[in-house]
C-alpha cells in the first residue's frame, strides 16, 4: 500500500523555527544564532574590551548577547520584536548581567542611540533591503558623540566559515 502524505504546509509555516515556544519568521529574516562556534567567533574578531559599550542590533533571544555580557561593561540591545524582547528580558532577569543590559525596542535606524564603542550584530544575510543604512546611522551616531576614533570592522559570513 502506498504512503499517504499528509496536508501540505505553506513553505514559510515550514521554515518558521521555533525556540521557546517562539515562532520565527524566517521569511522576514529572523534566524536565532545558535552554534557557540560562530558566537564565539564573531566575538573573538569584534575584539571586545572590558571597558567598551556595545550596541548589539537585533539580539533576539540573547545568544550573542549574553556572551557579550560576560566579556563588557554594558550591551545596549535594539530588538525590533516585542516578542524577543521579552525573551531576552526573562534569560538575563536575576542574574549578575541584568544590570550591564539595556534594551531599546523599536527598529534601529528610527531610534535615538546612545554613546557606545563597537557594534556586533548578526544580521539577516538573505533579505537586507537596499535601502538599509545601518553604517550611515552608525556614522552619524559615532560623529554626534564626537568620538572619532572608535572600531570599526566590517564582517560577512566569510569571516566565520572555516
């Protein structure tokens, strides 16, 4: 007797990942990092120090994030998705990092940044509008604070694949 397939799902249902009970819209980019290999390299060649605040754009559930924590004085993370936030809020809530994290909701190039000194983020790869103008914010940013001297590096997916 033959298999009887069941209903097919629409493609993006399929590609929607999930982690705590959070559907993920892959579609529109949303991709949770988490091999510690790729974490831990990003920040090896961000080259984080002690004393640095970091902007993490689109921490999503904080995997990056927390190992940031570990390494810096403050991460300030700008997380589009309410539900993420949440998320991110509850995995570092009573913990010795709470306090070296501030999260601002909303979408990055629409909100106010405060100083800081380097920029981590894992970025969708697959679907970056071409009008995206994260380097032209961070600019703007690094020149209002009039600290003209700050890293910068730019990396793609190359830097992380052996």
């Amino acid at each position: 007797m033959p298999k009887v397939k069941g209903g097919k799902r629409p493609r993006q249902q399929l590609q929607e990942g999930r982690a705590n009970g959070i559907l993920f819209n892959t579609g529109a980019g949303q991709h949770i990092l988490k091999n510690p290999l790729v974490v831990n390299s990003i920040i090896e060649k961000a080259a984080l120090r002690r004393t640095d605040v970091v902007l993490e754009v689109g921490p999503g559930t904080g995997n990056l994030t927390v190992k940031m924590l570990e390494k810096v004085k403050k991460v300030i993370a700008c997380e589009i998705d309410p539900r993420l936030v949440g998320e991110l809020q509850k995995r570092v809530q009573g913990t010795c990092l709470a306090n070296k994290l501030e999260i601002k909701v909303g979408d990055v190039l629409k909100t106010d940044l405060p100083f800081f000194d380097a920029c981590v983020a894992n970025l969708p790869y697959q679907e970056i509008p071409e009008n995206f103008k994260i380097s032209e914010k961070i600019q703007t940013v690094l020149k209002d604070t009039g600290y003209s001297e700050k890293r910068a590096r730019s990396m793609d997916i190359d830097d992380f694949i052996q």
